[in-house]
DNA sequence: CGTGTCATGTAATCAGTTACATGATTCA
DNA sequence: TGAATCATGTAACTGATTACATGACACG
C-alpha cells in the first residue's frame, strides 16, 4: 500500500478538517468523485498506514446505538507531506475508454451496434452534467470563507466542460454513423 | 488474468490480422493510445491464455539474426467471442486526475503553485492534440478497404475534441488564477 | 418488514506496471 | 561505441475492487 495518489487524496481531504473512513468515502463521493474515486478497501488500509507513519493521528468517539467512529485527523508532519506533495508536478494518465475500443471495431459488426454505443455514451455524460451541477450546489453552499470555493469550482467546470466536448462529439459522430448506415442499405439494394 | 478489457482490446487487434506480442504493442502505442494503453506485462500473459481458451493459435516463425516470433491469429471461436463482446454494451469508469487533486487543494499553498499545474497540464494537451494528429495520419494512411476507416477516425476526433476542450478551460482557468492572486496581492499591501 | 444509513475492517481476487533476464542487428 | 529496434517472457510489486463479516437504528 505505498499508492501514493489514493493516499495523498485522503491526505488531502483531511486536511480540511478530521473525519473518518465513513466521512472519507462520502466526501469523495460528494465533492470529488467528478475526477477521484476510492473504495473502503482503499481508504481503511490507508488511514491505518497514515497512523502509522504519524501523519494522521486516530482519536475514537463514542456513540450510542451507533457503531464507535474513527475519527482521524492530520499531524503536523502530515501538513507538512501535503505540503510537499502539493508542490510537486502531477502525473498524467491516458483514460481507458471501452466505448471507443468497440467503435474503433465497428466494421466487425453492424451499424447499428455503433450508433447504441454512442448513444449510450451520450445519455452517460447528460447523466454526468446533473450529477456535476449537484456537486457544484454542495461545493458553493458549504463554504467555511478559507477561499477553497473558487479552486473547486475549477475543477467542476473542467469536468462540465469535457461533459460538454463529449457531447457535441457524439451529436457529430451519430450524423456520420446514420450517412454511413444509408449509403450501406444503398449498397445493398443495388446488389439485389 | 480474467482481465476481460485487455483480452478483449487484444482479441480486436488480432481480428485485423495475426500479430505478434511485439507487433501488438507497436500497434496499440501507434493506432489507439488515445484511448487505450496495454504493457508486455499484460500482453504476453494474455496471449498464451487466449491460446488456452482456444480463440487464438499460435504459430512460430522462424528469423534468422532475430529472436523467432510467435505469430497468434484469431480462431473462429475467438471471432465469435469478439463478436459477442462487440454488441455488449460498453462500461463508463471516471478517469482520475491528479492535476485536478492538486488544483482542488489550491488554497492550501501559493497561487501559483497552481497556476504552475494548469499551465503544465495545458502544455500536456497541446502535445496529446500532436500526438492524435499522427495517429490520424498513421490510421489514414494504411486502409484495407474494410470500411475500418470511418470508425477509427470517430475515436481520434474524440480524443482531439477532449483535448481541445480541456485547453480552453485551461486558458479560462489561468485567467481566474491571476486574478486571484491579484486581488491577494492587493489584499496583502492593504494589510501593510 | 424491508430498505437505507451508519460504521469498521479483512480477505480474496483482479488488474496493471516495472524490473529483470537475454541477446543479435542496425544505425549514427 | 552507444542507443534504438527487434523479440519473448517471468517475477515482484503496486494498486484497486468486491465480497464477506457484523450489527443497530430510522423511516415509510
């Protein structure tokens, strides 16, 4: 578990203030999951690990009728490694894309296979829009006057905007699908 | 290994004709790195499971001064399970992005620290749109009149338009950036 | 009474990269 | 002479998800 990118994240949103597992999972899901994503699997080792190198440190609250919560919050050091971290320039990664590994194959099977896909894949970033426009309501109502709000603003909107460029995408590569769809059924009735 | 998103990228491959471990990585690094991306890692331990599974045979071909090449080519079966795969409808997973983690924490260290990462990420896209532009090139240039073609184009013009979309909200982004760090530094001389 | 939320954690599994091992040929 | 290309494969490791185990309370 040395994944420096799941633990910087966790780093990251502890930083604006003590939570625990539970909490990490809802604020991710909450606030970045436009571009981050991680699972319990992921978040408890982590926290564990954090412990462990005192960047964390763990205080247990009491609750009745509920379970214990863990609730874990940054050290000096580990301001300190945000810190760090922070400063140092970010990777970049290809996004895999299935949609477009089966289009890239569309001859292999009829037209219509194609034009499904792409649909699906433009229902999906609609879909993505409204959950993107919920994310920015949550971000803007919060608000604890630390002027994170326009920093994360930002990075809703790069998130809209790609929403966007998919769409139009789509919208184009729906027209060439249904010309290529045609002039296929012309070719075929001129073969009978 | 039941990796069924690189064994199935691979099988694809090979519908376009018998290749070696070697040859496929040379053809995903050059034809779909826009939006997939696989590691002899991954390739080699796959193609001896296609084999296993029986939609794949393999064939060696003797070189002389070279190492032999394991040439695999698809079996029925194996055009049938791509077949079948081609018409399931495809997963959508939110890509990660660490510039956006970065930015996100923004108010957290200098202005711009962050304006050093969106620069750094636009530069990074300008080069993507280079780099999509010779996969165009490449893909245009082979044609086997299969009608491939059109389809390949859609994925590059995808991953151009995302790229393209990105830039623009980079640009946007440095804007708001300055002026932030404009109105801190006004702030900063006002407390003076 | 069933679903959802709160709450933590581990184990098994899957997925993917990097490093290592090996070695000839070509090209600048 | 050193880098790049051709060529295959394994082992170690890192990274991430899913399933499992446990159990109370709130809400409709």
């Amino acid at each position: 578990m040395k994944s420096n990118k799941s633990k910087f994240a966790i780093v990251g949103l502890l930083s604006r203030g003590p939570a625990s597992g539970y909490d990490l999972r809802k604020l991710i899901e909450e606030r970045i999951s436009h571009f981050w994503s991680e699972s319990f699997g992921q978040i408890y080792p982590i926290l564990k690990q954090l412990t462990v190198e005192r960047l964390a440190r763990r205080k247990v609250e009491r609750q009745i009728g509920k379970p214990d919560r863990q609730v874990y919050s940054l050290t000096d050091r580990g301001e300190a490694a945000l810190d760090e971290w922070l400063r140092k320039p970010a990777e970049f990664q290809v996004a895999r894309n299935e949609t477009m590994l089966k289009l890239f194959l569309g001859s292999q099977v009829e037209v219509d296979v194609s034009i499904e896909h792409v649909n699906r894949y433009r229902d999906h970033q609609l879909q993505l829009l409204d959950e993107y426009t919920e994310i920015e309501r949550i971000l803007s109502e919060e608000e604890g006057g630390t002027g994170d709000l326009p920093f994360q603003l930002m990075t809703v909107s790069h998130a809209k905007q790609q929403c966007r460029a998919a769409i139009r995408w789509a919208d184009e590569a729906l027209r060439q699908l249904s010309e290529l769809q045609a002039s296929r059924a012309s070719r075929r009735r001129r073969r009978r």
